[in-house]
C-alpha cells in the first residue's frame, strides 16, 4: 500500500469538485454493493469517476444521475452540503483511516471540519452526575485550550459533550441521514449544533437511525479526532467501539476512571488497565499533543494497486479468501496473514468480492459474507 502524503496546500487534497463530480462521487457510493473500500480501490484503479461509473455500468445497476441530482436537491433545501475526501473541508485526519467515507453530509458552520484539534469524547447513555461534572469541567476547558469536541448527539455523556462545546466548536457525527434527530429529545440541542457547530453524516438522506449504522459512524468520530475519552462506560458499552476504532487507526485513548462498584465504571476502568491514559485534569489529554501541527504532513491511505499475477492465479486466490471468510466478520489482518500474497492485491481482490456482492466490510477492518 502507497502512502500519499497529504499537505494542506496539496493540489490532490485541495480541489474544489465541479457539481457534476459530486454527482458522480454520489451515484458510485450510493450503488449497491460498494463501500468506502472498493470505492477507493475502483478510483485507484479507473483514476477518473466517470471511467469508474462506466467501468461499473457493466457489472452492477449503478444509481442513476436522477437519483444522485434528487439526494443532492434534498440536502441542499435542508440546508447542507456534501464534501467528498478531495476537497479542502473534509476532516483532515479522517482521511488517514483505510475505510474514510468518499462522500460526506455535513450542515452548519463547515469551517469547523478544517480545524486542527479535533478531540471525540463518548460514554454511556444512563450517566452518573460525577461523569457529567467531570465532562463538563474537561470539555469546558478542553474547548478553552482550542479543541473542537466531536460527538454523536447520543443521550447522557455525548449531550453533555455537546452542550459544554456550543461555544468554542463541536461536531455530532450521526448514524442516520442528516435530516433525522435521534434521540428526538435532543431536538433543540441538534439546531444549536447546526447553528454553532457541525452535524455530520455518511449516510444517504432521508435514512432512519439503524443499529447496524451505529459502529460505522463510530469510527468516524474516532477517525477524525487526535483521541478519544471515554468518560464512563460499561463493559458493554457501544462507546468502546469508538475506542477501539481510534486504537486500530492509531489514535490515543484516555479513560476517567469510576468506582469499581458502579457497573457504568467498568468499561473505562478497564480500558485504563489495557493501557488507555487515565484523566483527571486536561493536562493529561493537552499534554499529549503537545508537539502536534498539521503543518507536517499527514499520512493518507489510498491503495495504489498492481497485480503481479496472471487472471487465472487471481480467481485462485480470490476463491480461497473466499473459502477462509464465514458469516461472522473475519479480520482482515488474519487473511493477510493467511495469504501469501501482497498485502495490497489481498486488499484488491476483497474490495472486487464486495462489488460482486459475495462480501461485506464491516468496522474494525473485518469482513464477512454477505448473507
């Protein structure tokens, strides 16, 4: 796998797309089948949108321009916009993750997405009032020392998240199309953030909250932040996909530690027993970022694919991936692994057998059968 390096004044991360790529960039993730990985892996290989809409044109039902030109009207009357990986005010590091969404929605003030110090904080819903003061005093001070807090509008630590950050920037990252309010008490909260802030979105307009949907936006709020604090959690707590996200895309994960004989506390506690940075004051989250600037570059993962095997070795291999992935989500490091081939044309052939519909990804780098 190449590695692009992407600078703020670089030309291939700081174009503005005409209204017809944008189309396009939609038509190709809106098609069945295609996800953040074969979308990459099909620009890779066509370089062009348009050749990869043509190049699909005979293997799938891509959707149409219409469709495309109606979800992009939608969003546009609600008052947002779309911002695709190119373009100058998408999430910097968030495109540093291998499974980056193409195409995102975002409404409010998009200046924010820009920012250099984006930090994420997530927890539980049913919250005690210590880890409510205690995010409010970190997210307040946090926000004072020029971080923007990203969140995802959830009930309990994310509101709280939210309503302490109103002022100095925040982003909720939702798991439904940007015109839904999930929970729908928060109502009042998403139109200050709209206002304020940002609310942001990979999913297709008009789309219902889903559990499904919700590690997929997880990995975003993990994804385009330096870190992420879970300020409380459980053992079973969603919010440790977040952490897990951030650990796989190499982002720091700081816990507030609880008693160990409230259930919510477990989670963190144990993830401060993993290794996660246990916080009491801010100075344990600023320090380390003491020496960050994004005026180094910053790593993108855009696959540059070259096969080195003829077509008949390359059905061979794609069978015997094929043979070693179950309807229970595989990692995609243990097939690598496995492989004993390029780490890279792994990566292709899984990114061909989603286009084929006979694989799906998943978060966390895993894979599975499509049911």
């Amino acid at each position: 796998m190449q590695m692009i390096k992407y600078e703020q004044n670089n030309n291939k991360f700081n174009k503005i797309l005409t209204e017809e790529e944008k189309i396009d960039f939609l038509r190709v993730i809106r098609t069945k089948n295609i996800g953040p990985i074969s979308f990459f892996h099909l620009l890779n290989t066509h370089k062009t949108i348009d050749k990869v809409i043509k190049f699909l044109e005979t293997k799938l039902e891509v959707k149409s321009k219409t469709y495309a030109v109606e979800e992009m009207r939608k969003i546009r009357n609600y008052g947002a916009d779309i911002i695709c990986f190119s373009e100058p005010n998408y999430p910097i590091l968030l495109r540093e993750i291998r499974d980056c969404p193409p195409v995102i929605c975002a409404k409010g003030d998009l200046g924010i997405l820009s920012r250099e110090k984006l930090f994420a904080i997530a927890g539980s819903r049913t919250c005690s009032v210590q880890s409510q003061v205690m995010t409010k005093r970190i997210t307040s001070e946090l926000g004072e020392n020029g971080y923007t807090i990203v969140s995802g509008l959830a009930r309990g630590i994310d509101t709280c998240a939210h309503q302490n950050s109103l002022n100095t920037g925040t982003i909720a990252v939702l798991a439904n199309g940007i015109d839904h309010v999930y929970p729908s008490e928060n109502k009042s909260l998403y139109e200050k953030i709209a206002i304020k802030g940002v609310i942001l979105s990979e999913v297709e307009f008009g789309t219902k909250p889903s559990a499904h949907l919700f590690p997929n936006r997880n990995r975003i709020i993990a994804g385009m932040s330096l870190g992420v604090l879970i300020a409380e959690a459980s053992v079973k707590s969603g919010s440790l996909i977040t952490s897990q996200c951030a650990l796989e895309n190499g982002r720091d994960v700081f816990a507030i530690p609880g008693c160990p004989l409230d259930p919510r506390s477990r989670g963190a506690n144990k993830l401060i027993k993993q290794g996660a940075a246990l916080v009491e004051f801010i100075h344990d989250i600023t320090n380390a970022f003491e020496d960050f600037s994004l005026k180094e570059p910053v790593e993108s993962y855009i696959p540059e694919i070259k096969y080195d095997f003829s077509e008949k070795q390359l059905s061979d291999y794609s069978e015997k991936l094929l043979d070693m992935i179950g309807f229970f989500p595989i990692s995609i490091e243990l097939l690598i692994n496995k492989m004993d081939i390029p780490i890279s044309t792994v990566r292709a052939l899984l990114a061909q057998l989603e286009i084929e519909g006979k694989i799906s990804h998943s978060w966390g780098n895993k894979v599975s059968l499509r049911r």
